[in-house]
C-alpha cells in the first residue's frame, strides 16, 4: 500500500493495530476521522488519553473501574458469598446485561494458554484462591469460554481448590463449544447462569 503521506501511513500503521483491524480498515478510520472537524478528533484523542491516565483496577475483582472498588463489588445489595470467575470485563458486562445474576465477579484478566506464554502466575489465579479460603465464599461459577484454553484454567482453579470447603459450578453449556461469551444472546446467557451445574459434572461430560 502506497502512502502519499509519512504521517498518514504512520497514523495508518498504529491504528492497525488495533484487534481485528486491517490496514485497509485503518485506512478508511483514519480518513474517516480527517473528515471530521478538528475538536471531534481531540475529543477522541483526550477519551484515550484520560482513559490510560485515569483508569484503574477494582482491588477486590480485578475489573476495570473508575475508583478502587467497583460499583457491582461495593453494592450492598448484591450477594456477597457467590462468585462468577471470568476472564475480563466484556463478560461481566454480557453476564450483568442478562439481568439474572446478582453475586459478584473475580476477573483473571485472561485464560491459561502455553501456545501464548499465559501461564497461571500470569492470571489472578492467586487472590481467587485466598478468596475460597476465606471462608466467607460459598460458591465459585466458572463462566470462561468452552474452549480448551477455557477449560484448562477451570480444571486448573478446580484442582487448587481441593481441600477447600467450597460449591463449584459452571455454566451450562447452552453457550456453544469455542464461543466467547461476549457474542452470546442475553437470554442464552442468562439461562446458562440459572441452569449452571456442579462443575464435577461437567469434567465426567
């Protein structure tokens, strides 16, 4: 691809970057925003750039938020002896948009894949452990995705539990074999929540 501008082909090259973006979609982005009046562009430019500054880290589930805990793990009302584990904050948001789970969240911020270099140590494998040991948890909801990285962190959680007085179960597989949860329908989602199973059960399946 021939550029007629260096700052146009460098503008091209980090936007493709981006996960699921090819150059010929950066392209049409960045030509997209050079159409635009100037203060859209910075309004862009300062929503990132704020977000990189600003963002943090709940300190108790790992997810994404504006202040040290979380507004889902700071809320009273929701059930504080249950747990769904997942991998980021796309699938709190698919689970929360179903309406039908009202426990809280432990976000790994990823899943075990060795072909990545993801090993456990890399997870927030261990606070979810000291959090099952605590005493104060009464179940832990495996809600990754099924796929084999997915179900290799499970196994792995599962197999670091043992000895620990704790009710483990996952979802039920409404949600398809390799799908992410994040593509999943609400409704879908929600009943596999409902219908979740003791995970024993579903390493025998």
């Amino acid at each position: 691809m021939e550029f007629s501008s260096r700052l146009l082909e460098a503008a091209v090259y980090e936007m493709s970057q981006l996960p699921g973006i090819g150059k010929r979609t950066a392209l049409r982005l960045v030509l997209h925003l050079l159409r635009q009046p100037t203060s859209q562009t910075q309004h862009l430019v300062e929503a990132l750039s704020t977000l990189r500054q600003d963002i943090k880290f709940c300190t108790k589930c790992h997810s994404i938020s504006d202040v040290e805990i979380c507004h889902i793990c700071s809320n009273p009302s929701r059930v504080q002896d249950v747990i769904c584990v997942v991998e980021d904050i796309r699938d709190v948001m698919a689970i929360e948009s179903t309406s039908q789970y009202r426990g809280l969240y432990h976000v790994l911020g990823g899943k075990i894949s060795p072909m990545d270099g993801i090993g456990p140590q890399d997870l927030h494998i261990t606070s979810l452990i000291e959090k099952a040991k605590s005493g104060q948890i009464n179940e832990l909801i495996f809600a990754l995705s099924a796929t084999m990285e997915g179900d290799t962190t499970n196994f792995y959680i599962y197999k670091q539990l043992n000895g620990v007085q704790i009710k483990t179960s996952t979802i039920a597989r409404g949600i398809g074999v390799n799908d992410e949860l994040e593509y999943a329908d609400e409704v879908t989602l929600g009943r596999s929540i409902i219908n979740r199973i003791p995970f024993e059960n579903a390493i025998k399946g």
